[in-house]
C-alpha cells in the first residue's frame, strides 16, 4: 500500500529523537539493544576506506558504539570505513 513519504520521515525523525533521550539518559541500555540486533558480530568482515584495507572478525562494539575487529596482529578499534562482508 502506498507509504507518505512526510508521515514515514516524521516517524524516523521521531523515533530517531527518542534514541537520542536514552542515550542522554541510559546511553548503556541504548548499546546493549544495539548489540543484540547487531547480525554481524562474530561474522568476518573487510573493511576498506580510500587509502587501506583490512580483514578480520567482527569482534564487538565498544563502549562508543565503534566497531572492534579481531584480526592476526589483534585487536583494533575501527571508527570509520565501509564494512563488506567476506
């Protein structure tokens, strides 16, 4: 059935809000629902931006909401760069 555009926007703006008052209040039950949506977690991954690219497991997020990537020289906090599945 056909979507308003203006009435979708509005909900993402107003639910995008409500994440924005949890965090300010309870920025730790924010990540912990993030965590258990995120799918990719324990999944290997690549990582790349203009100038490298990395490869490793999707370890976790970190206190930030940044990825962690688990690769050979160990553990590496990333917070930038598109994610490819592997």
């Amino acid at each position: 059935r056909p979507v308003s555009r203006e009435r979708l926007l509005s909900e993402i703006i107003n639910i995008f809000e409500e994440i924005l008052i949890q965090i300010g209040s309870d920025k730790d039950k924010v990540l912990q629902n993030w965590k258990a949506r995120c799918q990719l977690i324990g999944e290997k991954v690549r990582i790349f931006d203009d100038e490298r690219e990395e490869f490793g497991v999707f370890d976790d997020l970190d206190e930030n909401g940044f990825l962690i990537l688990k690769s050979k020289s160990g553990l590496k906090t990333i917070h930038y760069g598109e994610l490819s599945l592997r």
